[in-house]
C-alpha cells in the first residue's frame, strides 16, 4: 500500500472516530462552510493529534502481534500444541464423560489392581482413565479444566465463616478444633477433688466404724487410691476420659458405633479419590469390622520427606472429611483425634514452615471444603456408606463413585 493511501485511511479512521466522539464533519464540499449547530467543527490541529494516536495505536499492535509470534514460538519449543486461531492448547482439556455403568467401572476397577500397586502406577494408570472419559471423578477436586492451576487453594477461614457457610452444622465443638474435647481438664479436675475429698472420708470412716487395726490398714488403702488415680491420669489419659465419657451415660451401642465409623471411613475414602490420592492400604479392620482406608502421602510418590503446598492442601481435606461426615450425620465427631493429630505430623512436614495460626486455617478450611465436596456428591456418598456397611471391596468402591445409576 502506498504512502497516500496510507494516510488516507489513517485519515479516514482519525474522522470515524472523532465523529463517534461528538465531533460532526461539514456538509458542504466547500472548504470553507461553517458546523452545523449545536457541533464543534474539526480542525486541522485536532485531525494531526487524532492521526498521531492512531499512529501509536498501530505500533502498539505491531508490538503485540510481535510479542505474540515469539510467544507461539517458544510454546513450540516446548512442545505445546497450538490451535488453528494461535492459541495454545489448554493442558486438561475437557473429555467428555462415557457415563459408564457401575459394573462396566467396576471391570475396569479390577483389572487396575491399584489397591496393591505403588503409587506413581496408580496415578498414571487413573489419569488414563480420566483422558478416555472413562473415569471423571479422579483428582476432580484438584484438576482446574483446561488449566494446570488447582482447584484447592486455601484461604482463611474463621470460625464464624465455618459455622456460617455450612449453616451451623460444622462448628469448633462440633469437629474439634477449638481446643473443646468430648473430656475437658475442668473434667479431669473436678473428677481428682471428688477422687481425693471420697478416699479420705472412707479413712476417716474407717478408722471411725472398723476395728482400730483393721481400720488403720483401709485407711492407708484409701489413701493410695489418690496416688494411683494420679498416676493412671499420667500415663493413661484415654482410660479416665472413657471412664467419664461412660459416666455421663454418651456411650453408644455397637450398631450405632459401627454406623458411624462407617460414615467416618466412607467420607475419607469419597474426599480421598476426590483429591488424587492414591490408596496404600484398604482393609477391613479387625477391631470394628469396617474397612479402613490409608491414602499414600507426597514422599512415597516424589521420594521426598517434604510436602508442598498442594500436598498439605489436599491432606488438609482428607484428614477433616471423616469428622465432618460424622457431624452431617450426627452433629458432632467423636473419631477426629487420631486424624487431627496425623494432619499435625503433615503440618510440620511442609516445606514451607506453617504457623499456628495458618495450621488453624488450614484446619477449617479443610473442613469447610470436604463439607461441600461430601454434599456436592451426597448420592454417591450415602451409597458409598452402604458399601463400608456391606464390607465392599475396594473396586466396587471406586465403582460407585464413578459409575452411573
């Protein structure tokens, strides 16, 4: 294109766009005709500054366009795909499902044996499945489509944000992690003055009905039920709390036990494949007659000691899912203690130091965010209790979460 033309159409462009701006070209051919009212007629000044911008505009382009051919360059290099319009293929692009039935994913479940394998295997064989469209629940939780970002980010989350967002179900006391235990040191506390205060009016009584010598000998028993009480509080807490815990009449009957271990373990295993953990162990334990699932931490995969933030992340989830599975079902948690304390050990693990108060948001936020994955899923959650019931294997397992009704 020659120069004219050039800056007849930068011309052109700068009146289009002064006149979209309120400014009105003459309607007379003639030079020297006058604005029509109410308009600001254009000046030969205003058209140099409007040709001046559109030419700024266009060397702004031009380094775009520029910036643009470097950038499809090196995402070749790297070897990402690029589409027909330029754009980089998303990594994760979605696939449509196969909606598969629960045997057809049960087939497919078996011959995985993922349960036995390493982990690494169980990752690349289940992120298979979900390229195919065979599986589409697997690391849904964590897999952004279409983007290599996670989808668990953690952010604060106060008590008052907990018990708000999960409309007053999930509260400190309720999963504890206020500090609120079923058995309080104002427990323990009361129970040693009871302790001390009835062994010594039984001494006093004894010296006082008994016999002198036979008196005398109860009274020295008497006093050492205080030591001995002491002692058995030391070394073995959890005997006293259960004896107050039984006190209060809180005990529940084996059915309504199992029920919800059952609940406890189903809401693991749900936020578990959720998160993209693999499975290290699967098993029906031999103390309550329900399957027990341990998931594969971040080392046994990257054979790291440290975890990272995704890891502590998705962790974070899976530590609170049972306690929250029990509080949807019950309005409050007695089995969190041991995956509180397992989350503690990830905590310090991390490979970047985590405080208390950060360990204390992630805390809520894990719980706040296996609150909605379980009910986000509540169908296939309430099947997956069923199975822990029925003592399913670990296939059929997998089997309800992904397959279809």
């Amino acid at each position: 294109m020659s120069s004219k033309k050039t800056t007849a159409t930068a011309t052109l462009l700068s009146l289009l766009a002064l006149q979209a701006n309120g400014f009105h070209l003459p309607q007379s051919h003639n030079v020297g005709v006058t604005t029509r009212p109410n308009h600001r007629a254009i000046s030969t000044s205003q058209l140099s500054m409007a040709t001046e911008e559109l030419t700024e505009v266009e060397k702004l382009r031009a380094a775009a366009a520029k910036a643009r051919e470097e950038y499809q360059r090196l995402s070749k290099e790297m070897g990402k795909e690029i589409d027909e319009r330029g754009d980089i293929a998303a990594a994760g692009t979605v696939v449509e499902a196969k909606n598969l039935s629960v045997s057809e994913v049960q087939d497919i479940a078996i011959s995985l044996n993922f349960g036995t394998g390493d982990a690494a295997s169980q990752i690349t064989k289940l992120d298979d499945l979900v390229e195919s469209g065979d599986f589409s629940l697997w690391n849904s939780a964590v897999r952004r489509a279409g983007s290599s970002m996670s989808k668990l980010v953690p952010f604060p989350v106060t008590l008052q944000t907990l018990e708000s967002r999960t409309g007053g179900k999930v509260t400190g006391p309720s999963v504890g992690i206020d500090g609120d235990k079923d058995v309080s040191l104002d427990d323990f506390k009361d129970l040693t003055v009871q302790v001390v205060l009835g062994s010594t009016l039984l001494g006093i009584l004894s010296l006082a009905v008994l016999p002198e010598n036979v008196g005398a000998t109860f009274t020295y028993l008497f006093a050492l039920i205080p030591i001995a009480f002491i002692g058995i509080g030391s070394l073995a807490p959890g005997v006293i709390a259960s004896g107050i815990v039984f006190s209060r009449g809180d005990s529940e009957d084996a059915e309504r036990q199992r029920e919800r271990i059952c609940r406890h373990e189903a809401g693991h295993f749900l936020c578990g494949y959720l998160c993209g953990l693999p499975v290290k162990n699967y098993e029906i334990s031999s103390d309550t007659g329900v399957a027990c699932v341990e998931f594969h931490q971040a080392d046994s995969v990257n054979a790291k000691g440290e975890l990272s933030d995704e890891d502590i992340a998705a962790l974070s989830v899976v530590a609170m899912s049972g306690s929250v599975a029990e509080i949807i079902a019950y309005e409050k948690a007695t089995g969190g203690e041991n995956d509180l304390l397992e989350l503690q050990n990830c905590f310090r693990r991390s490979k970047e130091f985590i405080g208390a108060a950060s360990q204390q948001d992630l805390t809520r936020w894990g719980a706040l965010t296996s609150y909605g994955l379980i009910n986000a899923n509540k169908a296939k959650y309430d099947k997956l209790v069923d199975a822990f019931k029925s003592k399913k294997g670990l296939s059929e397992c997998v089997a309800i979460i992904e397959g279809t009704a």
